[in-house]
C-alpha cells in the first residue's frame, strides 16, 4: 500500500471536493463531500475514481454544444418537453412547412415497426450507471 499511498493523497483533494455538477449549490457540495468521506473510510477508492471520471465526461459535454440544432435533442432527452417546442416555435428556420414531400420523407425515414430479435436483447450483468449521473 506505501507506493500508493502518495498517489492517493494527491488525488484526495480533487475527488473529495469536486463539485457535482455545473450549476450545483453549497448543500449539494456538504452532501457529497460528507458521502465521499464514507466512501473512503470504506476503502471504496475505485468508486470515488468513477465518480470523478463520470462528473469530468458530463462537465465536457455541456461545454462543447456546437450546433443549435442539437439543443432540440438536449431539451427532449432530459424531459424538458415545453422548453423544446418554444425553442421550436420561436425559430422559424427549425421547422418545415408540412406538405406531402415532407410527410412522404418523414414516413420513408420512419418505416413500420418489426418484430423483436431474440438476438437484439441483452442477456448477462448490466452494468449500473453512476448516481452521480442523474444530479443536475
């Protein structure tokens, strides 16, 4: 344990006080610092490693929204349904007129449904995402 036991001070500071998300407030960071500490009491070190890690990858991905077009998908995958369409219907150019070209091209990049392939299905563990994941 002596040659990790410099590594693990050294990473202590950042994965115990990292902030959990953007836009998180004083009781989230009291909440987390105080999980933390009983993660590592327990001796949990890798479970602490891939919270920091999952935090790092939201952080990222919120920071490098390039295309306003994306913000439509953003909205609709985290629930935020309202929001999405007044982002619609307050930009004009995101819709299209509906006429029978559109309708047309819609249905062909929507076809029927078909029946489930027993291959297509996951079998074994799976494995459980971060809760950390799920904060705002």
């Amino acid at each position: 344990l002596k040659p990790y036991a410099v590594k693990l001070i050294l990473i202590a500071g950042p994965l115990l006080l990292q902030k959990p998300s953007a836009s998180s407030k004083s009781k989230d960071h009291v909440e987390c610092l105080s999980r933390r500490l009983h993660t590592w009491k327990e001796g949990c070190l890798m479970d602490l490693v891939r919270e920091g890690k999952t935090i790092q990858r939201k952080l990222c991905k919120s920071k490098h929204k390039s295309s306003p077009l994306k913000v439509f998908s953003d909205l609709m995958g985290k629930g935020q349904i309202s929001a999405a369409l007044k982002w619609v219907s307050s930009n004009p150019s995101s819709t299209l007129e509906v006429n029978d070209s559109v309708l047309d091209m819609l249905r062909s990049k929507h076809p029927d449904a078909r029946p489930m392939e027993i291959d297509c299905t996951f079998e074994g563990p799976i494995e459980v995402p971060d809760p950390i994941l799920f904060n705002s």
